[in-house]
C-alpha cells in the first residue's frame, strides 16, 4: 500500500498555498486517484452494511471507462452509475434501515453513497482507507460530470 503514504497537506490550508504548492497537491491527487480506480478495475472487496444492520463482503469493481462503480450482489452486478449518485459522504446514513443495528462499527469507519434517494453504506478496515474512498469517489464523480457536460 505504498500510495496511501503519500498524504495530501490539510485542505483548510489550501488558500495560504502558493500556485506551484497547488499544482503539487493537485498532482499529488490524481496519482492517487488514478492508483485508487486502477485496483478498484480490477476488484476489491468492501463490507457493505445490509438495510437488516447485518455486514456483507462484497466484491466491488469500476468499469475501465470509469463511469460507473459495481458491486457483485447474489451472482448479479448492480451497477451505479457516477451520473446516477446524488452523495458521497463520510458516516452512516441509516435512513433506509428496517431497524437500527445493535452496535456498529465506528462511524470513522464508514461512508454512503446515495443514488436514487437510497443509501448504500460502506464499511472499512481504517479511518484512512474510508478517507480515500470517500476522496477519490468524489473525484472519479466530478470528472465524470465534466466529461460528460452535454
């Protein structure tokens, strides 16, 4: 996991940046983006939080053009489309639940993503690593958005 060294300065100190420090921290993000939508091409499986509060494993992919994020449910691929996904965010979003899990995991943990005004909540092994996700989601997101402006 070489890339998750590479740490990005606070973004609250963005504006006391210089342009080339910019440019850097730009730069910076798109390595690990790209690194990010690499290994997720070819697969990697993430704990989602079912709407009974039970954890599943699930194997979660982006397709090579980069326009949308899969998860392999029951033998099927749901598909959710980037163009489709209203929120990504950090923490649960338990708006959907049948009931309220008993415990779960830690909140730093955890990030949604909404499409469709229904919640799919992810769970991961490290504050860190759900930091990424969350990051690079909303990346991969926004340059989908430009890309595809009609």
């Amino acid at each position: 996991m070489a890339r998750s060294q590479q740490s990005l300065p606070m973004l609250q100190d963005w504006d006391k940046l210089g342009t080339r420090e910019k440019e850097v921290v730009q730069e910076k993000l798109e390595s690990i983006v790209n690194a990010f939508a690499r290994e997720l091409i070819r697969g990697k499986v993430f704990m989602k939080l079912g709407r009974n509060g039970r954890l599943f494993y699930r194997l979660c992919t982006l397709d090579k053009q980069l326009t949308a994020f899969s998860m392999h449910i029951k033998g099927a691929i749901v598909e959710y489309p980037f163009a489709n996904m209203q929120h990504i965010s950090f923490g649960y979003d338990l708006t959907d639940f049948t009931h309220v899990p008993v415990s779960l995991p830690s909140d730093a943990l955890a990030a949604v993503i909404v499409m469709d005004n229904r919640r799919m909540n992810l769970v991961f092994s490290s504050p860190m690593e759900r930091d990424e996700f969350v990051t690079c989601m909303l990346v991969l997101k926004e340059r989908h958005r430009r890309t595809n402006k009609s």
